[in-house]
C-alpha cells in the first residue's frame, strides 16, 4: 500500500510515467532534506511540473498541475558534497489534494492515486495500434530502433516514448493524464502524426544524380 502522503520535487521540463526510470541530480538544500528523509522512510517522490510563470517564485512554492507520478528510488549515489544523483522508477499517476504547511523546506501532499491497468480490450487497442506508431516512430526518432525495444510490455512501450520523445512539457503532461494507457496511445499517435506533418521531407529529385 502507497503512502498518501508524498514529497513533492517539481521540476519544469519532466514528467514521469509509471513503469520508467527517471535519472535525477538533487543540489538544491531543501531537495537534499528530503532525499535524506525519503530515503528514511519509503523511498518515495513525487515528480510534479511545474505551471507556466514559475519563475517569478522559484524559491517558494509555484504553482504545478495537480496529476504527477510518484517515483520509487532505485538507485542512489551521495557525493561529497552532499549533492545526490538518484534514480526513480514510476510507480503509480496521483492527484494532489492538499499540500501541507511549512512544515518541511520542502513541499509535501496528500495523495489519491489514480491506477492505471491495462483491460484486455485496452491490450487489443494498442496491439492494434503498435505497427502504425512504429511507422510514425520511423518518420520522426532520430533512432526509432532505440525508442521501440521490443523486451518491453505494451504499457512499458507506451509510457517510455511518452516519457521520452522529444516533445513539450506540456505535451508530456497531457499524454500522462490521459484516461489509461490505451487512451494514452491514442493521444501519442496523435501527437507523432501532427509532428510528421511538420518535418521536413526532401523530394525524391533532390536525392538523385
């Protein structure tokens, strides 16, 4: 059973989904509090982002959306100077629902998780889908072999290209508050779709001699 009760690191430009490996460097010294107490209690954060205008209170507490993903800490290096490098894994989506006082420097909630399971419909979905997100993949990845490993499961597959094909913020955001995966496979081919009307193709002329 989760905690209800979660550290909040928001983050501007990452979103984590369940399932992926989150690599983090922690510097800041309200961050590094609560490493050492995550790591005291149940390894768990949470990974919010952070809204727009963000900057004009980056030293309190901005504003984040509500839907993140709390990550379980896998790995963990301390330096020498008390900096971290971690590494979470995505367990489960949530929805704030209270944050806490100043308790702590950092930022903590109360929780409700959202879970996130594949029906056996929702696998027929996206198994159907998979060969036109392959091809979409092809059109838009710099290396489209490396984003589709095929050692993964269909929701593993969907939220690591969620999590990291190169798109907005924002994007990732709305990918990961879609309704299930199944939901958020649709969505994603969305997204590839406008992205490979918008790159650039050199006709067939222009590459012959």
């Amino acid at each position: 059973m989760l905690t209800t009760v979660i550290p909040l690191f928001p983050l501007q430009d990452v979103v984590l989904f369940p399932g992926v490996f989150l690599p983090l460097h922690v510097f800041e010294m309200r961050y590094r509090e609560m490493v050492r107490d995550c790591l005291a209690g149940d390894r768990l954060i949470g990974i919010s982002l952070l809204q727009p205008g963000w900057e004009h209170d980056a030293a309190g507490r901005p504003a984040i959306y509500p839907v993140g993903c709390v990550g379980l800490v896998s790995h963990v290096g301390e330096l020498s100077d008390g900096r971290y490098n971690l590494v979470l894994q995505g367990v489960e989506k949530y929805r704030i629902l209270e944050e806490e006082g100043s308790l702590r420097a950092y930022r903590r909630a109360s929780v409700e998780y959202i879970e996130e399971r594949l029906t056996p419909a929702d696998r027929e979905s996206v198994r159907r889908r998979k060969q036109q997100l392959e091809r979409l993949l092809s059109e838009v990845a710099e290396s489209p072999e490396q984003a589709f490993p095929s050692n993964l499961s269909d929701e593993e597959v969907i939220n690591a290209l969620a999590q990291y094909l190169d798109m907005e913020p924002i994007e990732r955001q709305a990918l990961l508050e879609q309704d299930g995966v199944a939901r958020r496979c649709e969505a994603l081919i969305d997204l590839l779709e406008m992205k490979a009307m918008r790159t650039p193709h050199l006709p067939d002329r222009g590459l012959r001699h």
